[in-house]
C-alpha cells in the first residue's frame, strides 16, 4: 500500500521551493532526496508530477513520493 503524503504550504503556486514565503511550506521529497530544488508538484499548463495525487483543504499537496502515481502517468 502506498502511503501518501500531506506536503504543508503549497498556496496553489504547488511547486513547494518557494523563497522568503510568510508561511510554512514542506519540502519537496523527491528534491530533498536528490539534493535539489528543480522538481515541482504542477506547473501550469505544462506538467504534474508523477508522485503528485491531488490538493487537499488547505493548501497541502498529496504526494506518494517515493511511489509514483500510476493514475497520473496514464493521462500523458
């Protein structure tokens, strides 16, 4: 079973690397794991993540991260 995470913070910009926020934002999984800050949960328009699983009240990210979404994946 894929356990999915709540990342904190995203204000619907959902890229979660955001600098000199006024509040408190998790951090990416997938950058911390790899040591950077070029991956984004959705960028308008162009991409979703392949961990990403939805936006839960109030702006938190469900991420599966290290498990990809498979029903994302599909879509492309």
């Amino acid at each position: 079973m894929v356990k999915i995470k709540e990342l904190k913070g995203a204000n619907m910009d959902i890229d979660l690397i955001s600098e000199n926020i006024g509040w408190d934002q998790t951090n990416c999984p997938w950058n911390e794991a790899e040591n950077t800050k070029e991956h984004r949960c959705a960028v308008k328009d162009t991409s979703i993540c392949k961990y990403f699983c939805g936006i839960k009240y109030l702006d938190s990210v469900l991420c599966s991260y290290p498990y990809e979404n498979l029903d994302v994946l599909s879509k492309d």
